[in-house]
C-alpha cells in the first residue's frame, strides 16, 4: 500500500508541474490574427486554454497535454486520498 501512495504521489507531481509549465506556454500560442489580451479573453492570457478557435495547431497540441495532465492529476490525487483512507482503516 505505501508503495502505491508513493507512485501516485509521484505522477501527481509529474502531472502538477506539467500543468504549470505548459499553462504558461499556451499563453504565446494564440493564432496572428487574435489579440493576447481581449475582451474575448476577459483580459486574461491564461484563458486561451478555454478557446481553441483563438489557438494555433500547438497550442491545441499543448491543450490537449493540459487535459491529459489534468486528468493524471485528480487521478492521482483520488488514488492517494483511497489508499490514505484504505491504510486508516487497517490501522
């Protein structure tokens, strides 16, 4: 059981940092034509994530490593949390 909280604790880092690193790198992905900073956007960089049409072939590539990543995350986290919960109980 330790080893399994190890490992999940391990992707979960792994899937944290790639969250941060490519939420930053999607930033400079957005097609010519689309203004940075807009009212499409709110005025806020980071929300490109959230519209495809605005992003270049990366940054839809980078999109789709943002959702993987977010997925190995909230996985990791739930399979920590059960095994925590799983170990409590055995004693």
């Amino acid at each position: 059981m330790p080893l399994l909280f190890v490992g999940a604790f391990i992707i979960g880092l792994v899937a944290w940092a790639t969250l941060v690193i490519y939420s930053f790198k999607i930033r400079g992905q957005v097609k010519p034509g689309a203004s940075r900073v807009a009212h499409a956007l709110r005025y806020n960089r980071f929300n490109v994530i959230f519209r495809p049409e605005l992003l270049t072939d990366e940054g839809l590539r980078y999109r789709r490593i943002l959702g993987r990543a977010t997925v190995a995350l909230v996985t990791a986290v739930s399979v920590g949390l059960l095994v925590g919960l799983v170990m409590r109980q055995l004693g």
